[in-house]
C-alpha cells in the first residue's frame, strides 16, 4: 500500500506531477530526499502501471445502439479493417484532436 507524499497519494504520484511541472530527476530526488536512481526507479514503475491500465482499459467492452453497430461494420468493411479497429481509430481520431465537443455539437464549446 502506497503512503501519501506531500499531499500526493503516494511517492510515484509526486514523481508524475513534479515531472509534468518540468522539474528535473535531481530536483525531484532532492525533494524525495532519495537519489536520482530511485526516482528513475518510481519513473519506471509509473510507466508499467500506465501501460496495464490502457491495456485493462482497450479490453472494455463497449455498447453500441442497435442501429449504429451495421454502419460500423459497414464503413470497417469499406477500409478493410475490423469493426473494433475503426471504432478505436475513430475514438483516437476525436480524443487525439479534441474533437469531442464537434461531434457532439456541445454548446459548451460555444460559450
């Protein structure tokens, strides 16, 4: 179990915000009071638990209304790719570009 740090839930929570803040490996490791190793170490591990949570999270099943999954299919079979591989290059494609209040047309990005 992870112990908070400085108001972060844990060491490698710090590490993630203090390098999104564009501090150094050194200052980091100077506020951590640890050497740079340890901290390229919760670097590392940071990176690990990243990459099983987008793993965990591109195996979620999502469900579609009834009358779009046929046009899915449709326009995968027109690419040549599978319906599951268009449906991620089109959620990549919104997310990648912020996109998402367009497609919705969201009155929130007007204001």
């Amino acid at each position: 179990m992870s112990k908070p740090f400085n108001g972060y839930p844990s060491r490698t929570a710090f590490v993630a915000a203090m390098r999104a803040n564009g501090w150094s490996t050194r200052s980091i490791a100077d506020a951590l009071g640890v050497d740079t190793k340890q901290v390229q170490s919760l670097e590392t591990s940071l990176r690990r638990t990243q990459r099983y949570q987008f793993q965990r999270l591109a195996t979620q099943d999502i469900r579609l209304p009834n009358h779009v999954l046929p046009k899915l299919i449709e326009q995968s079979g027109l690419r040549g790719v599978t319906p599951t591989a268009l449906a991620a290059q089109i959620l990549c494609a919104v997310l990648g570009e912020d996109l998402v209040g367009a497609v919705l047309d969201d009155e929130r990005e007007a204001a």
